[in-house]
C-alpha cells in the first residue's frame, strides 16, 4: 500500500528549496572595501552580477519575498554589491557622471573658454579636442572642472557606500533572523522528521495491525459464517423442540388433569389408609394382648404338664446286637387305648439268685415305670422333638429351660441331643431341630415388634474341669482350663472364663459349632480314651427378646445338656492303673449326677439350701433349675438285656426326678 504523503514532507520539501536563499545570504559582502574601486570596475564588476542577478531574479522571487530584496546582492566574495536600485545613478549626478562611467579614461583637458583665455576647442569627430600645450589656463580649467566632477562622484559614491552599508547591515540582521529561522525550521523540520519516523512507524505497526486484524476478520467471517450455520441448525432445533414441547405441554395438561384426579385418589386413599392404620393398631395392641395372653397360657400348660418332665426313650437294637427276648420291654397303652402317646413302660428281669419255695426259678420280675412320655424305639427325631418344641417356646418366652439327656452309654443321648452320624437331616438331634424352630418363631414374632438375638456357647465338663468345644486355633483341643464366674458383681448371670460365646442367626451357623464341638471332642478323644461319654456337654443358648415399641424384654437361656454315661463299675473287676483312672471318672460322674439329683430335689422340697456349688454341672445349670425354669429329663435306655441293670438304675433315677415338683415358673421379664 502507498503511504499517503504526509503533508510534514511537504514542509520539508519548501525547506530545501530555502536553503540556497539561506546561502545567498550570507555571501553579503560585509566591507565596502572593494566598493572603492573606480568606477570603469564598479560597471565592470555590476555588469555580470546584473545578468546573474536577472537569472537568479525569477527563480528567487518565487520561493521568497524578503530574497527579492537580496537577489541582487553577489553570489561570491569578490562580486561587487550593488543593489539593483543602486545602478541608476542618482538623478543629481546622473547627467556628469554618466559619461565619465561610459569613458575608460578622461579626455584631454580643454582650456576653459573665459575672457583671456582661449576657449576650449572645438569637438573632432565627437572627442574632445586637445589643447595645446600652451594652453596652461585651459588646462587648468579642464583638470578643475575634472576635479568637480571627481569630488561629486565621489560623494556620489560615498553616499552609495553609505546605503551600501546601511543595506549590508540590514540584510545581516536579515541573515541572523534569517538563521534564527532556519534553526527553528531545522529544529521543526527534526521535530518533523521524528514525526515523520514516528509516523512511519506508527504506519508500520498500523499495517501490521490491519494485517493482524485482516486476518482476525477473515477468521471472523469463517466463524461467523460458522455460527450463521450453527444459527441456521438451532433454529432448525428450535423449530422441532418447539414442536415437541407443544407436545409436552399437550402430554402435561393430560398429565395435570390425571395428577389431579390422582391427587384425589390418593386423598381418599390416604384417608383410607389412616382408618386402617388405626384398625392395624387396634389390632396390633389386640395381637400384642393376644401373644402375652398366649404366652401365659403356654406357661399354664407347660406348668399343668409339670416344671419338671421326664421322657424315657429307648433306642431301638442296632445291627449286629442280640434281639432281647420278647416282652423284655413293653409299652401299655394310656388309658384312652394304643391312641394316647405312651407314657409307661415295662421292664422284665429274671434274677437268677432269686428263686420260688418250691426251688423252682422264679419269673422274671417286671417293673413299671411312668413318665411323661415314653419313646418306643421306632420314635424318630421328629416326633421326639415335637414333643419338646412347646418347651423350646417358653425359652423365647423368658422362662430358662433345660434338656438333659441321661442314661448309661452307648443308650443314644448324644443321638437324641445332636443326633445320627452322616449329616441326615432325619437324624438331626434337639439341637439343631430347637434352635431352628427358635429361628423361625422369631421371625415370626419380628413381625410383631420383637427382635430376638442369640449367643451359643458349648463346654464340656470332664473329671470336674471345664473345656470349651467352640476353641479354634492353638486353644483347639488343648483342654484350656476355664472357669465358671458370675459375668459381673452381684450379677446373677453366669460364665465361663476362656469360652467362646458366639452369636447365632441362622442354621448353617450351629452346625459349623456343631461340627467344630465334634472335631474337638475327637482330638480329646485321642488323649482320652472314649472322654466324651465320661463327660458332660453342655450346649447353652442365650436368648434375648426385646420389643422397642412397647418397651419390654425378655432374656432366658436355653440349656441343653449330654450328660456323662451314668454306668457304674463293675466292682468285680480288677483295678489296674487304668481301672483306678476308670473309677476316679466314674466317682466324679456319679458325685455329679447324684448331685444333680440332690439339686432337684432341694428344689422340689423347696429346701432352703441347693447344693448347685457341689458339682460344676449344676453351678453351671444354677440359672436354668429352680424356681423360674423348666426342665425336661430324658432317660435314654438300651433296648438290651444285657443292660438291664444300668437300664433300671436309669429309670429309677428318672421316676424320683419325675416326682419332683418345682414351683411355678416365672418368666424373665423386665
Ligand atoms: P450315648 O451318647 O448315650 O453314648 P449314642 O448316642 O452314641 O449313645 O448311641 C450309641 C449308638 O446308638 C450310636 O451309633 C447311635 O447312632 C445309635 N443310636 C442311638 N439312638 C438311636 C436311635 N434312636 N435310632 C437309631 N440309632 C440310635
Ligand atoms: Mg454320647
């Protein structure tokens, strides 16, 4: 692009044209020195300069005014100044000095003409004729009239030098204003030319600048171009969200017109929903009445069958014994013929050592004996625990219960307790079959406001040292010793030290205890020969009940207890090192069991005095005998004859227990 000339280069142009001026100036001849020169080199010397001065005239007169007065004046030292004005000679002289500046010299002087002398020649061919030589007075008067005309040139002349002067002195003022000038034109014309850089610049950057922005704009037009695309495809957007929001709108005044009639709806609904929560809590508070009053009545009943029961159940002959004689063992019918559940049964022994009068043998003796249930020994699991699920209730209640399965060994107690081997869900024993119905019924209660937790533990008591069953790690199998204590001052609670108390909520846990208790017995086992029927397990479940909307609770243990093979020995046998061991087990199961017999007794007398403390069995139990527990005793029996005696032993045992009445149950609550 062509800059625009700026009009600063235009200034600066007119000032180079100056310049000359500026130089002619001072080339003013500052002396008059050689204005002295005669006149024949006065007219010499003005000739040139007059042409000079004619050619420079024009040329000055159109850069400057005040130079029109100056450009006559000499372009170089040497040069005669004179002023144009100055060369008309003044009209006073002009007449007598005129010819003497057009002659080189002076003519011969001519004698003047008076009275007496001779008058001047006459003029030969326009020159002045010579006087002769003796024309002294002529030639005096010639030189004279020379002289005049000499002395007036001469003031002619000093009069010019004085203008001259005057002139010259003038255009030196001139020359230094017209140096001030110049400096300050030079001074502007720096000032113009910086400008005239700085505008150059500014013109650069400006360039630049629309460059830049040229280029800005060509991108703005491509994104303009762009958005008008945009605009075009959002405006088509548009267009359709328009449409589809008038579908909405359609779609929510529909929406609006159901939303109201719902609202309505669930108005009333809601109103509904209040009369039936009211008739829901009417009848929650009767169901809630109607529990505590089934409750109570479960209790009466369990009370009217008796705190204490005793169930005799015998196990049938397995394969490989010998069938005991017919009528060994018999079960009379009850009362209302063989439909009523068995409750006696018959036991025959013949004793040899006794005999008739006559020295005959006498029949075989036959003892009766009555229970609160008698299990044939086709009974299964089922049906045994079917009878023992309303006691298993009454824990969930908050009445303490005890189960404990009695008899000599090997006549099924940890079958009726924990039941058959191989895991057959028929052959589940009371333990996993109580505490599953325990889960169920708590589920069920849940849905009245009732939440239930359990804790199991499981010890056994050997030679009259406690052992936990649950240990696991380096305590398993070890024996640990463990103590019974009270769980804190003046607590009634008990437990024992060192043993795993674990919380329970489904099956699958008990029978992952079940199992470890198993593999526990089994290690002792190699330590002990046959330890686990020389010993009591006690399985022990915590139950606490609470209803939070109500505020109540409940909290009973369940006990369930495998007692130690009640046989004694045979005082026939030889008492070898292991049969002084044998019979040092077999004192402290006797001393137990007699005091478990003794406890209950205290109990049922209500003695003042219980001897709980005499065995760990029953200081363990404390909480579950007496007063407030229910306690179910089976007897279990070998259907064999060969164990006849223990049999009876067993049964004997069994009735005094069954005798025994424990005052009325009171429930745990709080
Ligand atoms: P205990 O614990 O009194 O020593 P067990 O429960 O170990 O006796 O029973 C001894 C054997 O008799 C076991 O093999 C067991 O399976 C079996 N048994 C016990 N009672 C029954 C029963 N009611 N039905 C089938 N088998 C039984
Ligand atoms: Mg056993």
């Amino acid at each position: 692009m062509e800059p625009q000339r700026s009009p600063l280069l235009e200034v600066k142009g007119n000032v180079e044209l100056k310049r000359p001026l500026a130089k002619a100036a001072s080339r003013l001849p500052l002396s008059g020195r050689r204005l002295k020169r005669g006149p024949d080199q006065m007219e010499e010397a003005l000739e040139p300069e007059k042409k000079r001065t004619r050619g420079l005239g024009t040329r000055v007169s159109m850069t400057h005014p005040r130079a029109a007065a100056l450009s006559s004046a000499p372009q170089t030292q040497g040069q005669t100044t004179v002023p144009k004005a100055l060369r008309k000679p003044a009209p006073r002289c002009s007449t007598a000095v005129a010819p003497v500046l057009k002659t080189q010299k002076p003519g011969p002087v001519v004698p003047a003409q008076k009275p007496g002398t001779t008058a001047a020649p006459p003029m030969v061919g326009g020159k002045k004729p010579k006087r002769p030589a003796w024309d002294l007075k002529g030639q005096l008067c010639d030189l004279n009239a020379e002289l005049k005309c000499c002395r007036e040139k001469k003031q002619v002349l000093d009069q010019e030098n004085q203008q001259l002067r005057d002139q010259l002195q003038e255009a030196q003022q001139q020359a230094l204003a017209l140096g001030a000038e110049r400096r300050s034109l030079e001074e502007e014309l720096t000032r113009v030319r910086a400008q005239a850089e700085q505008g150059q610049r500014e013109l650069g950057n400006l360039s630049a600048r629309v460059l830049e922005l040229e280029e800005r704009l060509g991108t703005q037009e491509g994104l303009v171009q762009e958005l008008q695309k945009e605009q075009l495809r959002l405006q088509e957007e548009r267009t359709g969200l328009a449409a589809r929001l008038g579908e909405q709108e359609r779609r929510l005044q529909t929406s609006e017109a159901s939303l109201s009639d719902s609202q309505e709806e669930v108005a009333s609904l809601r109103q509904e929903a209040a009369a039936r929560e009211a008739v829901l809590a009417e009848r929650e508070d009767r169901l809630h009445g109607l529990e505590m009053e089934r409750r109570r009545l479960h209790n009466q009943l369990q009370e009217l069958k008796g705190n204490i029961r005793v169930f005799c159940r015998v196990r049938p002959v397995l394969p490989g014994e010998s069938t005991p004689s017919p009528g060994f063992l018999q079960f009379p019918s009850g009362p209302c013929g063989p439909s009523d559940p068995p409750t006696r049964l018959s036991l025959s022994r013949s004793d040899e050592r006794r005999g008739t009068l006559s020295g005959a043998p006498a029949g075989p003796t036959r003892h009766d004996f009555s229970f609160d249930r008698v299990f044939p020994p086709g009974s299964g699991q089922d049906e045994v625990f079917e009878e023992i699920s309303m006691l298993v209730q009454s824990a969930l209640d908050g009445y303490p219960v005890c189960i404990f399965a009695y008899g000599q060994t090997g006549s099924g107690k940890t079958f009726t307790m924990e039941g058959g081997p191989g895991g057959d869900p028929q052959m589940e024993g009371l333990i996993p079959r109580a505490l599953r119905h325990l889960f169920s019924v708590a589920q069920e209660l849940s849905g009245q406001g009732w939440t239930y937790s359990f804790v199991a533990s499981y010890v056994e008591i050997y030679n009259e040292t406690v052992r936990d069953l649950l240990a696991t790690g380096t305590r398993k199998g070890q024996g640990g010793e463990c103590e019974i204590r009270r769980a804190g001052p003046g607590s009634e609670e008990l437990t024992v030290t060192n043993a795993r108390y674990v919380p329970v909520s489904c099956e699958r846990e008990v029978e992952a205890l079940l199992h470890l208790a198993r593999q526990n017995r089994a290690v002792a086992r190699t330590a002990q020969n046959e330890r686990s029927s020389r010993s009591h397990s006690v399985f022990q479940l915590q139950i606490s009940g609470e209803h939070a909307g109500r505020g109540l609770q409940c909290a009973a243990p369940l006990s369930l207890v495998d007692l130690a093979g009640s046989e004694r020995l045979d005082p026939g046998l030889a008492l070898g090192p292991g049969e002084r061991e044998r019979l040092r087990e077999t004192q402290a199961i006797n001393s137990s069991l007699s005091t478990l017999g003794l406890v209950i007794m205290a109990l049922s007398n209500k003695e003042s005095h219980v001897p709980y403390r005499n065995s760990k069995l029953t200081y363990l139990l404390q909480n579950s005998l007496g007063g407030s527990a229910k306690m179910l005793m089976f007897v279990n029996i070998s259907p064999l004859e060969e164990n006849v005696s223990e049999s009876l032993n067993s049964l004997r045992f069994a009735s005094k227990v069954n005798q025994c009445v424990i005052g009325t149950a009171q429930a745990n609550k709080k």
